[in-house]
C-alpha cells in the first residue's frame, strides 16, 4: 500500500509538501487549548489551537506537529486518523486541508483558494471514512478525498436548488449516506449513486438543526442545537439521551458514547445508560471543546487546561498529558537572558485599550523545560506586556501591566503587585488601581528599574527594588499634553546612562540622568526626520546607537550623547540601493514593532504585516528575510524579539505562537578561551558563511591562509562574527588551511585557531 501510495504522489503533483525547519527552527506552541480529538488503535489524536500532538496510551509519550514540521499554523477546526491508511487528516476553520503521511506534511489549498465559495464559508467541520473515500463536511457541502489516491473527488452542493448549505456532519450505514445542517435537516442519499453531484439525488428527512451525526451500535444518533441525543430511524426521531445542557459533541468507541457539554462529558453504554460523568466544578474547574473515551479511561480536552486523562476508577484525579509549553499562544512580550525566557501574553491595541482585560499568567523556559505560573498566581494583575530581569539577580523579574502596575516576581513567586495603592507609579483615574499604564522598563547600572507610565505628567520613573517610592521625571516639558497621550512602548538606556522613550503620538523623547535635560524627535521638532511619531520600539546596539522603529519606518540616531548639546536633534534615514542600484529607503512605510541587536550588531527587525527582517549592523545588506511563506513563522505580524547572547538562540512572539530560530550570533564573553569557528570543516556545497564565536568586545580577527596571507579582516563589536569565506569580499578562497587570530581590544590577550575548507 505504501509503495503504491508513494506512485501516486509522483503521478499527481496536486498539491504541496510542506518544508520541515526543525534543523534550525524549534516551536514552542502551547498545547493548552484542545479543539478536537480523535482516537484509533493505541493512539489520541489532538487538535489544539494551530497544532497538533498524537499521545501514545502504551508508551504515554506525544508526538508533536507545527509549522516547524510543516503544518500552516492557521487554526485547527477537526482532525481524524485513517487507521488503514496510516493518515492523519487535518481540517481547518478557512478550509485548509493538511495531511500527515509517514511524518510528512501534504498541504491542500482546493478549498481555500477555491472562487465561488466566500471566504467565511470553507471551514472544515468533520471527517467521515466510508471505503477509500473521506467525507469532508464543511460550511458550503460535502467534499469527497480518495485516501487511496490521496486526490480530491466530486463536490456536493447539497442545499435547495443546489444551493450552499453548512453540513455538520456525514455518516454511512447500509450504503446510504446521511448528512446533518445546521438548518435544512437531515439528508440522506445513495453512497453508490454515481450523480450526487445532482442536488436531487438528495432527501430531505427530518428538518432542524442539527450539530452532528454518528454511527454507534448500528444505530444513527443526531444531536441537535439543545440538549437532546436522539435516534434517527426513516423519519422518525427518538430520543435516547437528555443532557443537562446544550450537547456539543458526541464521540464514539467501541462500546460506549461520550456525551460532551461544556461543562461536563458522559459516557454511556449501548444501552444508553450513564457509566460515568466527569463534571466541571467551582474548585475543579473546565470548559470542554471535545472528549472521548478509550480503554477505560476519559479524555477531556479543554479550552485553557489542555488535555486532561481520568480514569474510570477515580474520577477525582486529572492528569493533564498536554505536552509542555507556555499558557497560550498569544505570546505579547518576551526576554531572554542567560538560557532563560519569560513570556507574558498580555494584549492592548493599537491605542493602547487593553479593554477587555487579559489574565494569563507568565511562561518561563529553561533548560529543564516550561514552568507556568497560572492566571490566579498574579495578583489580580492583567495585561502583562513587558518584562525586565534584574541583571544583578536573575530570579528577580519586574512584569509592566497596562493597566494594573508593575508584578514582581522572585525565585519563580510571585511577590508584590506595585500600583498606586502601594508605591509612587500613578493611575489616570483617581484612586483606580486597574488604571495604571506602565510599559517598557529597562535596568540601569545601579540596579534601578526605570519605567514608562502612561497618560500621567511623570511618565519616567525610577523604582529601586526593595523600595516602594520612585523618583518621578515630569515629561510635560517635552509632551506638552502628556496626560492626553494614550500611551508609551519601549524605554532604554544608553552607555553613559541616558534615557529614551517611545510613545504614541510623543516621538522619541531623551532624558539625561546628570543634567535633567529632556530632548524630544517627533513631528513636532523642527528636522527631527521622524516618519511618524507613533514610536514603537527602541534598541540601543553596540555602537551605543538608538535604533527607532515606528508606524511608517525606521531612523537612526547616531550620536546618542551629544543629542543633548544640540537645539534641533535629527534622526539618520538608511539609504539602500535596490536591486537596479536606485536609492531607496530601508523599511519605507513599514511598521515597525520590534528592534534587537544580536551578538554581531547585525539587526532583527520585526514588522506588524511582512515577518522579520535580519539585516547587517549598518542596515546596508539583508541577510535573512522571514515570512509566513519561507519559514515556520505562523504569522507576518511579528509582537516582539528577544535575543539570548548566551547561545544565539532568537526568539520571535506572534499572536499565533513562540518560535526559536538558531541563531549563532553571541554575545561578547569575558576572555578569548573558547573561541572556535563553525562549520568546521566547510565541506563542499557549503554556500552560507563561518560564525566565529567567543570573542570578547571589539577583538581583532584576522584570517590569512598557511602562508600568512590576509584574507579577511574585522573588528567584533559582540561575541561573534560572521566571515562569507571570501578574499575581503572579492572571490572565495580556494581549499585549504586557514588560521584565525584573535586579539583582545587590549592587546593582553591572543589566541589562534585554524579552519579548513574543502571546495
């Protein structure tokens, strides 16, 4: 079977396989939200959010799939398991169509590109198996799949006068094929009619609405838009099971039939008799999606708790088998540090209304795995959108709130929630606590955490940790209307301990520590060069440059200190040439969400609608250019990036999840005791270029071949850097032994290295 499957896939190229990242991509997807599940033979089958993992019963352990593997990372609506084919099948809310087949994914884009249905209305419903034929149940009909051929058959436009209709789901019993709406009833057709194309091959049996169909014990049950099961024989219904609510779903096993409410699941025998129900409670509590049973043992998958496993035994104890990652895909802020990342999953838009409140709790990965901290550890604090680690102690994490104050968290404990009840942070609603609006924080080198506060005249503060009062800097000198501005984003920090701050419709605003000096680059300062003063990220590289990113472009600032000598400071544009030389603006008119420096100054740029760009440390070359379409990014609007110098890990946030790109980039270190080059060797075919890591800031390095000729030549200004294996750029160099000498900014330190090459 799978010699001739694989002849099939040669013979028709219908489709598309999907690339597999996982060399150099890793996703953290949360597995806490479960749409659908499905189980066959020893194995579950689940649907969350944009994924999927299958969990083995026998050996306990979970297999996971993403868009690192391939999949879309659109939102999964169904998903099914072909125990004779060995295919996994996946249905999507916009009518994607993936295929899981000996751990490669086959994508169908039929129905999502397909005219003359409306976008709104190709979500795949449910999955039903008859012979070599899938029955797809969607928004507008009933698609046919041959899994034999792994091909697409006839299209039933089943309504009145063969017009749309949304089928719920299909079944087959005695080779007649039923099909439930959700408001033209039951049909039922001949499965052997060769012209059920033919809307008139269709009858209607029972009108209603009705949510879906199955097959169990000879028997076909129906549940409609209440709280009733009933059994469908000819025209007539019969009811065999009365819920205490609106039936959701119905899933069968061999012997027993799960009822699912959302707040509870059933699992009745043939009989219909109730063998068990496992009930949401005030202190045990869940909203269920879907459920099963399988092998004596009930399988609820929830909106936020994942999937939880109970045995028939002991209802009272929930194992949850989701495999591990952070609470919800919906990841607004991260920072790395040191082989660790905190994730926060709070959510404002693009006026800064964190309306309606988000509560989600705080991820953290190490390398032992994610530790979450629920929802109801926070202290009531909402929209959590920025976080800051202490650099003089690790376990201390400050978590901005856009609407409740600043959390502290210590040694993984949450500590203290500081609003304006408690210290010298301000609300813009008197005496409101759910109304202060901090944002970007950042550490000086004294260990104060200097903070954003939003829509109040002392919008900088300084908090030191351990203390509950701040020194307020009055903003109004530069915002005239500092209480009228609806929000701040970034805030950093400079070498000699200068202070920037990025807002809504306030432009860039400095503030010297020494003199008290403020600066101000925005639309409203003569030649500031701002293309808009909608100032979204802010990131200091190690030139000790600011890097500004706002609603419509990028700028530089070049000289951050001498900023404040001058009357009309002005930002740089970065001019590139295209790709018939013509100038052009780098990043014209994007919008720009997030800026970091790694290890080499090179820059990740994120954008809100084009993915992430990683560009040279002037801007001048692109080296890499990510997209929903190259990458396992599931989205092109891109929340935030965070940088580990430590490992050269990159990590991109996305409202649809976490991913980890392998960067190689580092940060500067200490001494020159562990450089070394990769790839080493470069074999023939490499065509990328040779990282040279473990470098401390501003080392020369120089490469020449074994005779002592010059080939390459930089100065870092991280840990790391990159060589393309050119003569400076000019021609590639032959095959042959190369050394690599390293020499510390001082000049005290040296070290050698050698790197082979083979063309």
């Amino acid at each position: 079977m799978r010699y001739f499957r694989q002849l099939i896939l040669l013979i028709f190229p219908v489709f598309l396989f999907s690339q597999d990242f996982s060399n150099q991509w890793t996703g953290h997807y949360s597995y806490f939200q479960i749409n659908d599940s499905y189980a066959a033979e020893n194995k579950i089958y689940v649907a969350s959010e944009n994924a999927v993992f299958i969990y083995d019963t026998d050996t306990r352990t979970s297999e996971t799939f993403s868009t690192v593997n391939g999949l879309s990372g659109e939102t999964v609506s169904t998903i099914y398991h072909s125990s004779i084919f060995d295919i996994t099948v996946i249905g999507y809310d916009n009518g994607l169509l993936e295929l899981i087949v000996d751990d490669e994914v086959i994508t169908f884009i039929d129905i999502l590109e397909k005219p003359t249905i409306p976008p709104t209305q190709k979500r795949i419903n449910h999955f039903f198996e008859n012979d070599n034929t899938l029955y797809i149940s969607t928004e507008f009909g009933i698609v046919e799949f041959n899994l034999e051929r792994i091909e697409f058959g006839d299209t039933f436009f089943v309504g009145p006068a063969g017009s749309q209709i949304n089928i719920t789901g299909t079944t087959v019993s005695d080779n007649v094929i039923y099909a439930t709406t959700s408001g033209n009833g039951v049909l039922n057709a001949n499965v052997t009619n060769p012209n059920l194309v033919d809307f008139n091959q269709w009858a209607t049996l029972v009108p209603g609405q009705y949510r879906g169909i199955t097959l169990f014990n000879d028997q076909i049950l129906v549940w409609e838009n209440n709280n009733l099961v009933r059994r469908l024989e000819g025209t007539v219904l019969t009811t065999v099971i009365t819920a205490t609510s609106d039936v959701i779903d119905v899933s069968i096993d061999s012997n027993n039939l799960t009822v699912i409410n959302s707040d509870r699941a059933s699992v009745f025998d043939t009989n219909f008799d109730e063998v068990i129900s496992a009930i949401s409670t005030t202190g045990d509590s869940f909203l269920l999606n879907t459920a099963l049973s399988f092998n004596n043992t009930l399988y609820l998958g929830t909106d936020s708790r994942g999937l939880l496993e109970i045995d028939f035994n002991n209802l009272n104890t929930k194992t949850s088998i989701s495999p591990a990652g952070p609470l919800s895909n919906f990841t607004f802020g991260i920072e790395a540090l040191n082989n660790t990342l905190w994730v926060v999953f709070g959510q404002y838009d693009v006026n800064f209304n964190p309306f309606p409140l988000q509560q989600r709790g705080v991820s953290k990965l190490t390398s032992d795995g994610w530790l979450n901290i629920s929802k109801d550890e926070v202290l009531g604090a909402t929209s959590l959108s920025h976080i800051s680690i202490n650099p003089n102690n690790e376990d201390q994490v400050f978590i901005s709130s856009l609407s409740s104050g600043l959390l502290e968290i210590n040694d993984n404990v949450v500590t203290n929630l500081y609003n304006n009840l408690n210290s010298g942070f301000e609300t813009f609603v008197t005496n409101d606590p759910i109304f202060v609006f901090l944002n970007g924080s950042v550490f000086d080198n004294d260990g104060n955490l200097w903070v954003n506060n939003a829509r109040v005249n002392n919008g900088l503060k300084r908090f030191s940790p351990g203390a509950t009062q701040t020194f307020n800097v009055n903003l109004s000198e530069s915002i005239p209307n500092a209480i009228g501005n609806l929000g701040f984003t970034d805030t950093v920090i400079d070498r000699e301990g200068n202070l920037f701050v990025g807002g809504f419709n306030s432009g860039v605003v400095g503030y010297n520590v020494s003199t008290e000096n403020q600066i101000q680059l925005s639309g409203e300062t003569e030649g500031s060069n701002l293309p808009s003063d909608y100032v979204l990220a802010l990131e200091i590289d190690r030139n000790n440059q600011l890097w500004i990113g706002t609603f419509r472009g990028i700028r530089v600032l070049f000289n951050t200190s001498g900023v404040f000598q001058q009357s009309n400071p002005k930002a740089s544009q970065i001019i590139i040439l295209d790709e018939e030389g013509v100038p052009q603006e780098l990043l014209f008119d994007q919008t720009i969400t997030d800026i970091e420096a790694d290890g080499s100054n090179n820059k990740w740029v994120a954008t809100a609608s084009s993915g992430v760009f990683y560009f040279s440390s002037d801007g001048q070359e692109t080296l890499a250019h990510f997209t929903v379409d190259n990458s396992p990014l599931p989205t092109n609007n891109v929340l935030d990036i965070s940088i580990d110098d430590s490992t050269g890990s990159v990590y991109f946030a996305t409202e649809k999840g976490l991913l980890e790109f392998k960067g190689t980039a580092t940060g500067p270190e200490d001494n020159l005791d562990n450089v070394v080059a990769f790839p080493n060797p470069v074999r023939p075919g490499f065509s990328g270029r040779v990282t040279i890591k473990g470098l401390t800031s501003r080392s020369n390095v120089k490469i020449t071949d074994i005779e002592g000729n010059l080939v390459y030549e930089e100065i870092s200004e991280g840990g790391s850097i990159q060589w393309d294996t050119t003569a400076f750029g000019r021609h590639r160099v032959a095959s042959g032994v190369y050394l690599i000498l390293v020499t510390g900014e001082d000049q005290a330190e040296t070290t050698v290295s050698k790197l082979l090459i083979v063309r």
